[in-house]
C-alpha cells in the first residue's frame, strides 16, 4: 500500500500542475526540436568548419548515439541522484553544451559537445514524461500523456522551420543560442516546482553496475554507429560495419545476461513481464520507424525535387502538426471517457496507410503544395490517433518507479524505430532508384522518334542561347539524363511510401491481440 501513498504525494493540483506541466513541455520540446534543428543547417556548417558531407553527418549520429545510451538509464539515475536534480542537472549540460556548440571552431568540436548535448537531452525526453505522468490522477492520465504528446509531435516538425529561419536571417550558431534563455528558465522552473519521489536508496559506487553501463554502451552505440553509416559504407562489404554488428549483437547479449543475474541492475527489465508495455515497446518502435522515415523523405522530396527552399519545406510539414495538437487533447478525452485504445491504434495504422498511398499517388517531378497539403494533414490526424493512446497503454498497468523505466523503454524503442526506418529508407532510396534508372534508360532508344524529337527540341533551345551545334548536343544529352535522374529518384520516394503502407496495414491485426489481455487488468489488482 505504502507504495500506491507515495503515488499519490506526487499528484499536484491547480497552479503548480499547470507550471510543472509547462516546465516538462518545454525540456521535451528543446530536446526533440535539437534533433532536427540541425538538418537544415548542415550545408551551412560544411560551409563555415570546411567539413565534408560525413563529417557533418556526425554532428547528428553523435546526438543519437548519446540520446540513445542515456535513455534506458535515465530512470536508474533519477533514482541515484533524485529525479528534481537529476532533470534540473541534465538542463543544465544540455544548455552549456548548446552554447559550446555555436562556439565550436572546428567539425569535430562540435560533434563532441553535441555527444555531451545528447547526454543532456536524452533524460529530459523520458523524465519529462515521467514527470507528467505522475504530476496527473490516474484517470486523467491519458490527458497527461496527450499534452506530452502535443510537445513530441510538434516538435520535429518545428524544428526545420525555425531552423531555416535562424539559418536564413542569421547564422548557424543561433540554432544553438535559441536553447540558452529556454534552459535557464525551464532550469528556474525545475528546481521551484518539481518534486522528486521517494523510491528505494542509493547505491554506493562499488555497487553501481559498471560493467552493464558498459555493455549497454557497446551495444546502443555500435547500432546506431551501424544504422546512420550502413548505406554510405556499403553496409557488410565494410569491416568496420561488419565489426561494430557482432560487437553490437554480443553486447546485446552479454547486457541481458548482466542485467538478470546483478543485484542491482540499471535497466529494470522485469518491467517486460507487463504484457501492454511489450505491446506498447513493439508498437513505439514502429510508430518511430514511421514518424522519422516520413518526416525524412518528405524534406529531401521539396528540396531536392521539387527545389524548394529550406524554410518552405519545413513550413509544408506545419498544418499537420497542428491537426495533430488538435487531435492530442480530443484522443485524451476520449480514453479517460473509457474508449478502448486498441481501437485507435488499429484506425491510426489504417489513416496512416492511406496517408502513404495518397503521397506515393501526389509524387511527380513537379507537384504542388495543394496536392501535398491533405495528405500531410492526414498524416498529423494518424499520428494524434497512435502517439497517445501507445504511450498510455503501455504505462497504463504499471505504478510507482515502474512507470519511469516502462517509459524508458518506450522512449528508446521509439528512437531506436527512428534510426531504423532512416537507415532502411536511405538504402532503399539508393537501390530503387538505381534500379529505375536502368530500367528507364533501357526504354531510351536513341532510334525511336519521340526521343530523337526530345533531343532535337531541347538541341534547338540551347544553341538558341548560343551555344555551338556540339555543345548544345552534348547539353541536350545531358538535360534528358538528369530528367531520368529525377525520375527514377521520385519512382523510388513512391515505392518507400508503398512499402510504409503495407507495413502499417500489418500492423493492424496486433491490436486484436491487446484487446484480450487488456480487458482482464483488474485495477485492484493494477496498484500492486
């Protein structure tokens, strides 16, 4: 019982609730907003380190990689330090590591505070959560989880515009300035309001599973080293690749291994046993998988096709993330209403499915914004529709310090969703349009008229701005081949977006397996 009291001591009412809730929103915010801020300046910053393309690269595999080692831990720390501290500390690296990012002078200085950066950031995504959560009554939790949701979703998409803008109008370094008066405040607020609960005691240093910290380090950081390099190092034809796989899969094992037989282990994988967290981790992983493999190519889509701007490309992704804050309140409502979350889940996997064939239909070299416009407003209808009700489904039978570490892993999984959905799409956009291309070219007959024709006109155009009959040829040859380019490229968009179709209407029936083990959770039983 004493646990189920020390529940309650940390639900807050009126004013504090409402300040605490804004203090979460906005460390969940800068923390989602930093990892896509970045996309749109890297040319800029190549420009200004004199980097080369991987080198750049690295500034967002080096925040990654450290978002994903912290986050499983962030529950252990919170419990080692005090969750008020441990929120209010992480702020503050993630702050002074965003003013040593616009101060970096080099490439690799900046990939070595944004890997401190990301050991910041990576608590506030899942404390936040935790915070929110707890700060509710139980039965207005899916309240909670859909404010927090509201800051999750909005904030990629926020990300690329104010990035554009602060890149635009000043330089690259303000994207990092634009954290430093939010952390002080956020900051302020922390140590004002938060409260931290009183679970269990800490650990003298002795005790601190060392070596599990290790393993896990091994084997986050050598995936995601794995998932963001694959492509452009020929994934397992390179032995750096084929190396940091094996040392990833036998960290993985080893960590498991650590982690059932220690006294005092850092990720609390009993948790597991709760069957709606498996669910919600499997369903968090896809949900990542599609939210970040959409939001990548829909960017790369304006820009490199269609030659948009950075700023009108991520403005393009902002009328659905309104419908989605919309739709977060509303979604909230209707589970604290009784409505089943199954059901959602199943109708989100179905919008989203006719999300992606409405875009693989609107895909040409030359579409415009009103044929983007509804499907993308589709799009932020599905998301309101899975991001709440996975989230409180997988933390809805758990309580006390479970709900910290059930949240971790489904933060991880989300991210971890993300890395492997950018990895596959990013390979899969190669070889398809690889692909395409040949088959394209083999339809190209130099003999056949209408191409003869082609060349002939485009021939025409160009010695009509004065260039010689050979030079406007060989120019007339090139156009055409970049007009198959730019073909084959689109072809391959619209064949990932068939692909992400299909996968979310597979992932329609798992509901069905939630509903039975669902409705048996006796809420008595639940507060144990």
């Amino acid at each position: 019982m004493e646990q189920a009291q020390g529940q309650d001591d940390l639900v807050e009412y009126g004013f504090r609730r409402v300040i605490i809730t804004i203090t979460a929103v906005l460390c969940a915010l800068l923390e989602i907003v930093d990892t896509t801020i970045v996309n749109v300046a890297l040319t800029n910053m190549r420009g200004s380190l004199g980097a080369t393309l991987t080198d750049v690269a690295w500034v967002i595999t080096a925040y990654a990689i450290a978002n994903v080692i912290v986050i499983p831990m962030t529950s252990w720390l919170s419990q080692q330090f005090g969750r008020r501290n441990y929120f209010a500390v992480s702020i503050i690296i993630f702050t002074v590591a965003s003013f040593l990012c616009g101060n970096a002078t080099n490439i690799w200085e900046l990939v070595a505070f944004r890997f401190i950066q990301g050991l910041g950031g990576g608590a506030l995504l899942v404390t936040a959560q935790t915070i929110i959560t707890e700060s509710y009554p139980i039965a207005k939790r899916g309240m909670a989880q859909a404010i927090y949701g509201m800051g999750v979703i909005v904030g990629p998409t926020l990300g690329p515009p104010l990035g554009g803008y602060l890149v635009d109008n000043f330089s690259w370094p303000y994207i990092f300035y634009i954290n430093i008066p939010l952390g002080i405040i956020a900051t302020l607020l922390t140590l004002s309001f938060v409260r931290s609960p009183k679970y269990g005691e800490k650990l003298k240093s002795n005790q601190v599973d060392w070596y599990g910290i290790i393993l896990l380090a091994t084997f986050i950081g050598s995936l995601q080293f794995v998932l963001e390099h694959g492509q452009q190092d020929d994934w397992f034809n390179n032995s750096t690749i084929v190396i940091l796989s094996v040392m990833s899969l036998f960290g993985l094992i080893l960590f498991i291994w650590r982690q059932l037989v220690y006294k005092y282990p850092i990720v609390n994988l009993s948790v597991l046993k709760d069957g709606n967290l498996r669910i919600g981790t499997v369903m968090s992983f896809i949900l990542g998988f599609g939210l970040y493999g959409s939001t990548l190519i829909i960017p790369i889509y304006t820009q490199s096709i269609l030659g948009w701007t950075a700023t009108d490309a991520g403005l393009l992704l902002i009328p659905g993330s309104i419908t989605t804050a919309f739709m977060m309140p509303i979604i909230g409502n209707l589970i604290q209403k009784g409505v089943p979350q199954g059901y959602m889940v199943g109708i989100g996997f179905l919008v989203f499915f006719v999300f992606t064939y409405m875009m693989r239909d609107a895909m040409t070299p030359d579409t415009g914004v009103e044929h983007l416009y509804w499907s993308l407003i589709l799009r932020g209808v599905g998301l309101g529709l899975l991001f709440v009700p996975i989230t409180t489904l997988s933390l809805s039978t758990l309580s006390g310090k479970n709900i910290g570490e059930g949240a971790a892993f489904t933060g991880m999984m989300r991210q971890l969703g993300g890395s492997f959905g950018i990895a596959i799409i990013t390979t899969f956009i190669t070889r398809f349009s690889q692909e395409h291309r040949v088959n394209l070219v083999a339809n190209l007959n130099g003999s056949k008229f209408q191409v003869q024709e082609r060349i002939q006109q485009l021939q025409q155009g160009f010695m009509s701005k004065g260039f010689t009959t050979n030079e406007a040829l060989k120019k007339a040859y090139q156009a055409l081949d970049y007009s198959v380019m730019k073909q084959s490229t689109v072809l391959s968009y619209m064949d990932i977006f068939s692909y992400l179709g299909i996968m979310f209407l597979c992932c329609i029936p798992i509901v069905f397996f939630i509903k039975k083990g669902k409705n048996k959770v006796n809420p008595a039983d639940a507060m144990h």
